[in-house]
C-alpha cells in the first residue's frame, strides 16, 4: 500500500515538472514571436516652406514631433522623426520631393498642401502602401477610391460647398459666378458647388477660370468680362497667395461698390489670420466680403497650442491659420495610430518592390523605394483613431472625411466679424456646432439664422444679386402672334411693335420696377394661326427667348420648365354653348307655378274662405242668406282676396285675425308669380340639351377649342374625350359659325375654352352664347421667364401693386370693358315655384285658421251649454233615438243664428230664472 502511495507521488510530480516546462517553451516562443519596437520612427512633410499655408504648418508640425517625443505615454522607447521636403509650389517638383522623401523608409507623409500634387503623390503612396495624411489637400475627388491610402485630415470642401449653396438660397439669391484657379482643387470645387447650388434650385451661371500665377492684365479681363453678366454674386475659390490681388483689381474696376457680393472660400480667412494683425488698407479693401473659416472649437487646449506656438523660436509668421492646427494634429495621428499599431505587436518593415528597378543606366534611383509591409494594417489604425485635438473630434467616417464639419461664417469690414456657423447637422444657424451636436438635428429653412451683414458699400440691405446684364443685348421677349381675340396681344405698326391688355400690363409692371429694363419684342407664329402656346414656353425654357408676355397660361406641365409671375388676369375653362328666343306659349301664365303649387294654393283659397264664413257668420249679414248665396259667397271671397278686391267686409275679431294672415300670404304669392312668369317669358332658352362639362363629357357631340390652347390636352388627357370629337377653330367667326350651325350641321354641340375669351366673344355677339355649368380649371395668365429668373419674382410684386392701386382694372376696361352678359343661361323649370319655397307661409296660415276655428268653437259651446236647459224639458217624451237627432239638429239651429238672437234668448232666460227664483223664495217665506 505505501508502495502505491509513492508511485502516484512520484507520478504526479512528474506531471506538473512537464506541464511547467512546457509552459516555459511556450512563454520563450511566443516572446520570440513579438518583434522589438524600433527605435527610430520617420515620417515625411510634404509642403511649400514660403507659403501662407506652410509658414503656419511648419512651426506646428515640429511642436508637434517635439511633444511626442516628450510624452512617455505615447511610443515609449521609439522616437519619432520628421523628414521635411519643400514642394515650391510645383506640381512637378513636389512629385520629386514626395520620390526622394519614400527612399528614407517613412511610414507616414504629412501633406502636402496641394491637391494638384495630392493626386499624382497618392499614386505613389499606393504602390508603396504609405498613408499620406493631407492638412491642406481639400478637393473633394481625393476621397474616391482610387486613393485608398489618401487621408484628408482637414475638412473636404464638398462641406465648404455646400455651405455656400446655403448661403445663397439663405439671401434668395439664384445665379452665382464661379471665380476659380483652373487646377484639379479650383475645378472640383467648383462642381460640387453647383451640385451644391442645384439642390436649391439655384445654379452657376458663368465659371470664370484662370491659370496659377496669371498676369493681372489677364485677371482684369476676366473680371471685366464677368461684371458685364447679370449675376453679382461672385464666389472666389483661389490660392491663399495669390487671391488678395483679385480684390485689388476689382476695386480699380468698380466691382467692390454698392450691388455686388463676394463670396470667399476658406483660403481668405486663412490669410488674414496669418497676417494679424491684419493691414487696415486690406481689411477697407475686403468690406462687405464674406468668408468661410474652418470652425475649431475654442478650447484651453487650442489657446495653450497657440500660444506655445507665438513664443516659439522657430517661426516665418506671428500668427497662425487653421492650417496649423491641423497639422499639428495631423502629426498626432500619425503617432497614436503608430502607437497601437505597434501595441498590437505591428512591424515597421520595408521590403523592395521587383517592379522598381533602375533600368538602362536611369538615375532616377527606383530601387531605393521600398514598400512598408505592414502599411495596410497600419492605414487601418489610423482610421480607426479617435480622439480630441486642437481642431477638436479627430475621428473619420465611412467616406474617410472628419465627423462633424463645420464653417465660420465671417463678414469683413474693418475686423473679421463672424456673424454665424455652418455645419452638416443643422445648415446656418447663430450657436456654437457643439451646442448644437446635444440637440436633434433641424435643417428647416425657419431655423437658419445670421447676424446681419454689411455689405460692400457699408449697407445693411441685402444687395439683389444681380442686374440686367451691361453688354448691350436687350431682353428678348417672345410675344405670340394672334390671329383672333386681338384685345389682349397683337402686332403694332407703332413702337414697341406689339399692342394689346397684356402688353400694357407687362409694361404697366415693368414701370414699378427700381431700375430700367431693356426689352425686345419677338413676334412668335407665322400670323395665319395662333401659335402653340407649349411650343411657346418649351422656346423660353431652351434659351431661345428670355420670357413670353401674352396670354400664356399657368398649368403644371409648363411650370415645370419656366417660372411664372403672379397671375395678371384670372382664368378657368368654361362651356359655351348657343342659344334662342323661346316663342310664347298659350300656357305661359301656367309656368311660374308646379301643379303641386297650383293645387295647394287654390285648396287654401277654399279653406280660408271657409273658415272665414264660419267666423263671420254669426254676426256679419253680408255672409248670411240662402245656401246657393252663402256658398257663391264663400267661393267669391276666396278668389277675390287674391287681387285684394273682396267687398265682404269682416266684423269679428278672429275673422280678421285669419284675414290679414292670408292677405300677407297672398301678397307674397302675387309678388313670386310676378317676378317668375316674367323672366320666363325674357328668357332666352339652350338649343341643346348641354347643361355643363359633365353633360358635355356623357355626350358623343363635337366640342370646339382654340387653336393652340392647352385646352386640347385637358380634355384628352384629363377627361378622356375622344380625340375624334375635338374640332379645332382659328378665330372668333369660326366659334360663331360652329355654333350657330349645331353638331347636325357640321358644327358643335358646345366650345370648351377659357373664360377671358369667351367673355370676349360673348359680348361681340350681344350675348348669343352663352356659358353653362361652372368653370371647371381655376388658373391664371401669367409673364413667362426661364427657371430661377429673378425678373419674374420682382415683376410678380410689381403686379400685387398694380392690383392694389387699382392700375391693373383700369388697364382691363380701357381693353375688354364692353358689354356684360348674364353669367348663364337658366331654363324654365329653374324659375318654377314649388311648394318648397311658400310651405312656411302656408303652415303659418294653416294653424292661425285652426286656432281661431278653436277659440270660435270653445265660445260657441259655452253659449249652447246656457241654451240646452230649455231644450231638455221639450225633449222629455220624445224617444232616444228622436231625442239624438233632435239634440243634433237644436245644435245646428244654434249654430246658425245670428249671435244678437242668441243672446237676446240667453238675456230673456237670465230674466226668467231670476223671477222663478224671486217666487220661490216668497212661497218658501209664506208657508214658513
């Protein structure tokens, strides 16, 4: 047992002796599979030394070395050293440099500075897998895939375009000049700007380019050829070194004054800012321009940075750009992304490419080249890297571009006045990006907000942005050529050439407007029909004319190509159809008045007057008499209330009561028929069954349009009318005609077309015709210019003007104020009467009769029930069935006595009861 006890011991000692012995081997492999950090570490810098941009980068790119290297935290035990290379401004000599700078093993490039030189160098960084880190390389195209190694560490000016398309639709502002260096950043800076500018519906309407380092005699030209265009919103995209002299040139040609608008991109704030304190004969120069400025957070670790750098020895210049923030965060990107690289057990090693080799005795030194093996791993850090720096977020998106991008906006006159932000998340707005980043985005035009602006010329007034172009060409006004309805448009032997209501509104408009407007007007149409006005507008929209004035209406299909001004004149489409002198009929009196009327109202005049008889009776002689004279008197009665010729005169209370009731009713009666049966017999009657667009859509009869009117389409397109049954009329004596002749005689059933010419013609033909149903489109007429013309906005105040002070009327009746038709035409069973409209009166007469015939019979019973003691005593031997008929018939002969009889017998009864009562008190008194 002990043995066995000792053999386990000593086996399992055995176990752990192995199990710790390999775990030793393992632990010295894998110590011997992580790679020493380097020592030494080089970057390269790749930019212009004598530059505006590189006297700011420079000294912040070396503080930047110097902190790293001073920072334990970051590459400890590695030093990292930069290889500075002057590219002079030379696309050709910055490709040298960016060569001779690969030969020195670098990792990473800082740079450079120019997109030009950024394009040809990422092209060598991608066969030697370098990334190239760009603080000043802002063309937009750098961040395709072409250029996986390209990494922008400054804002892309997609951002900056965009922001300036913002302040143009900001101002209202709708054409733009493009003032640019024609290289690869001024080109695509320039296209996405007007992709910028189409999504607000505004445009570039003339790119002004021009060579690096052009003579001012060429700049001169350039500007004053652009100052002869109509826009004055100038967007200038130049070189930082070179711009200021634009301004200078301008000046001298008056381009800085009062109307004008520059716009400046980042390359403006970046010269100022490295010239401060700034020259006040440049700040007096640059009033009213505006500028865009990278925003960078002001942070304690920005103003530390920057004051490191003003007292720092080695420095060209004594204040700093933006540029210089970037770099130097630029250079600690490099490093913290070095850093985890090598964390993450990374290897700096280069290796030599076979396809780079010196060739035919070429001293180019290809060879010397090598590939970083780990630099695809190496992009991925950098990248990857997050973190805060003086410019603020350091961190890339999926497009490779900085989060967050946004602008200052600064006015400049006398100082740089900021007077708001920009960025991606809410456009335009007076609060800090930052403040904004904590807040749900809004990119509402109701939330864009500035500080004002003053302009060149020290105003406040937002300048228009453009004015009729100075080089001589007038405005080329398309007028059509009109053979029918010439009131509104038509040729003129007198100047202007053209006449009509339309050209007197155009011009009435054009004279409100604060400045003159040269005009040309273009007759459109051969003069033997009207033209189409769709081919009209299609014309203006092409650029053939600059606007078409003339009855040109508003409908979808041409808003879609032109702007309109606001309606002149106000349109619909109407149906017009024929009509006639109805002959009188025998009948006629019958008309105004249904058969449910007729029969009701003379029942009435037979109930009154019978109700009246019952009132009158008993106390008026004139309704007394035989049965034939009562009831020719009740019938006369009746009927003769009608023309208020009875000569009954009534006596009692409710008789009269129900008679001055009925006499309103019948007033009211009379008055209706009246007024009915005589527009029956003035009116004129359809010769056709045509009632409205409805009835004339449900039929198979032709329908007439106008030549050329968009009326054709509608009634296509819209409501499916066989084109087959669509005729087409030139001039006013065609709609005459085919109307007068009807569908039966190769005319139309009715014409379809708007209501201004309609009115036309129906007031020419002295109302013949005459429109149904009500106007089913609602437009306008309106001055058509090309898309974006700021003319049509400024015509369209114009006209409201007009409208208000009562021009535009005027203008109407001194053209088309002539003869006025009814509205439409109505058909005898519209003035018929029914019962609809008296059932009121009628039910009013009806209870005041019911209620008198009441009150009469409540008195009448009373009296009876005074009257029936003597009666009863008379009744006694009589049978019950006698005494019923006999009761009944007393009642009747009450009825029907006079109301004197029947009190003088109810007087004579009070008498006798009293003296019976007499008698039999004395007999009571006696006997007792």
């Amino acid at each position: 047992m002990v043995m066995v006890r000792l053999l386990f011991l000593l086996f399992f000692c055995l176990c752990i002796a192995t199990e710790v012995v390999a775990r030793a081997g393992n632990t010295i492999t894998n110590q011997t599979k992580v790679p020493p950090r380097p020592s030494v570490v080089r970057i390269g810098a790749l930019f212009t030394f004598d530059s505006v941009i590189g006297k700011s980068a420079k000294p912040a790119i070396l503080a930047a070395i110097d902190e790293v290297n001073n920072d334990t935290s970051i590459l400890p035990a590695t030093k990292m050293e930069v290889i500075l290379h002057d590219t002079n401004c030379s696309g050709f000599l910055g490709t040298v440099e960016a060569l001779q700078l690969m030969e020195n093993d670098v990792v990473a490039a800082i740079g450079p500075q120019s997109s030009g030189i950024a394009h040809v160098i990422s092209h060598v960084v991608n066969e030697l897998h370098v990334p190239l880190l760009s603080f000043g390389a802002t063309d937009p195209t750098l961040a395709s895939l072409q250029y996986p190694y390209f990494v922008r560490t400054t804002q892309n000016d997609y951002f900056q375009m965009n922001a300036i398309a913002d302040l143009v639709d900001y101002f209202g502002w709708k054409e733009v000049i493009a003032i640019f260096v024609d290289d690869d950043n001024g080109r695509s800076g320039i296209s996405a700007l007007g992709d910028a500018l189409a999504k607000k519906r505004a445009k570039i309407s003339y790119k002004a380019a021009f060579t690096a380092g052009a003579p001012p005699s060429n700049i001169s030209d350039l500007l004053n050829g652009v100052n002869l265009m109509e826009s004055r919103v100038y967007v200038l995209h130049v070189n930082p070194d070179s711009g200021l002299s634009i301004f200078s040139i301008a000046e001298k040609i008056g381009m800085m004054g009062n109307g004008y608008v520059w716009i400046a991109t980042d390359w403006l704030p970046s010269v100022l800012d490295a010239s401060e304190p700034a020259d006040p004969d440049t700040m007096n120069l640059l009033q009213g321009v505006i500028a865009l400025r990278h925003h960078t957070p002001d942070t304690d670790l920005k103003k530390r940075f920057i004051s490191r750098l003003k007292n720092s020895k080695d420095k060209d210049t004594k204040s700093f750009n933006s540029f210089a923030l970037y770099a130097y965060d630029s250079v600690w990107l490099a490093a913290r992304a070095l850093d985890a690289f090598l964390n993450e057990g990374g290897n700096v090693s280069f290796s030599s490419d076979p396809r780079l080799h010196d060739t035919n005795g070429s001293m180019l030194h290809l060879a010397s080249l090598r590939t970083f093996d780990s630099g695809p791993q190496f992009l991925q850090k950098v990248l990857a890297t997050n973190f805060t720096g003086v410019t603020g977020q350091i961190q890339f998106d999926g497009d490779k571009n900085l989060i967050h991008p946004a602008y200052d906006i600064l006015n400049i006159g006398g100082t740089s006045r900021r007077i708001g932000y920009w960025s991606n998340y809410s456009g335009l707005s007076v609060v800090t990006p930052e403040t904004l980043y904590t807040k749900p985005p809004n990119m509402s035009s109701s939330n864009q907000h500035l500080y004002g602006v003053i302009w060149p010329g020290e105003t406040t007034a937002t300048p228009r942005g453009w004015v009729f172009p100075n080089n001589g060409k007038p405005l080329r006004i398309a007028v059509p050529n009109r053979i029918s309805y010439l009131e509104f448009v038509s040729k003129d032997k007198d100047t202007p050439g053209v006449k009509g209501y339309c050209i007197d509104v155009f011009e009435a408009a054009l004279n409100l407007l604060p400045y003159p407007v040269p005009r040309q007007y273009i007759l459109y149409g051969d003069g033997r029909r009207n033209p189409s006005y769709n081919a009209l507008t299609n014309s203006v929209a092409q650029n053939n004319f600059d606007a078409a004035v003339g009855d040109v209406t508003i409908v979808t299909n041409r808003t879609r190509i032109v702007d309109f001004t606001q309606p002149f004149m106000e349109s619909g489409l109407v149906v017009v159809v024929a009509v006639k002198e109805e002959k009188s009929s025998p009948w006629s009196f019958l008309k105004p008045f249904t058969a449910q009327m007729w029969c009701v109202t003379g029942a009435f005049f037979l109930f009154v007057g019978a109700v009246v008889w019952i009132l009158e009776h008993r106390l008026n002689h004139e309704f007394r008499g035989s049965p034939r004279k009562q009831l020719m008197t009740v019938f006369w009665f009746s009927f003769s209330t009608m023309f208020f010729s009875h000569k009954e005169n009534t006596v009692s209370t409710l008789g009269r009561l129900v008679l001055l009731i009925w006499l309103f009713v019948v007033l009211i009666i009379n008055s209706s028929y009246t007024a009915s049966l005589t527009s029956i017999l003035t009116v004129k009657q359809l010769s056709s069954q045509i009632e409205g667009i409805d009835s004339l859509i449900s039929s198979t009869q032709p329908i007439g349009i106008q030549e050329g009117s968009f009326a054709r389409k509608y009634l296509i397109n819209e409501l499916n009318v066989a084109e087959s049954r669509i005729v087409i009329l030139k001039n006013q004596q065609d709609y005459i005609d085919a109307l007068q002749r009807g569908p039966r005689a190769g005319g139309v059933a009715a014409i379809v077309d708007e209501l201004p010419y309609i009115e036309i013609l129906m007031s020419n033909t002295k109302c013949k015709f005459r429109t149904v149903g009500q106007e089913f489109t609602k437009s306008g007429w309106g001055f058509a210019f090309q898309r974006d013309s700021p003319l049509a906005v400024d015509l369209s105040t114009a006209i409201l003007q007009l409208s208000e002070n009562g021009d535009l009327q005027k203008i109407h009746d001194k053209w088309l104020s002539k003869f006025t038709c009814a509205a439409k035409v109505n058909d005898v069973d519209s003035n018929q009467l029914s019962l609809n409209s008296f059932w009121g009166l009628f039910l009013m007469c009806g209870i005041a009769c019911f209620l008198a015939l009441v009150v009469f019979s409540i008195r009448v019973f009373c009296q009876y029930m005074k009257f029936i003691p003597d009666s009863e005593e008379a009744e006694e031997h009589i049978e019950p069935a006698s005494a019923r008929s006999t009761s009944f018939k007393s009642l009747i002969d009450f009825v029907d006595k006079k109301e004197a009889e029947i009190k003088e017998i109810l007087r004579n009864k009070g008498k006798k009861r009293r003296r019976s009562q007499s008698l039999d008190r004395n007999s009571n008194y006696s006997n007792s």
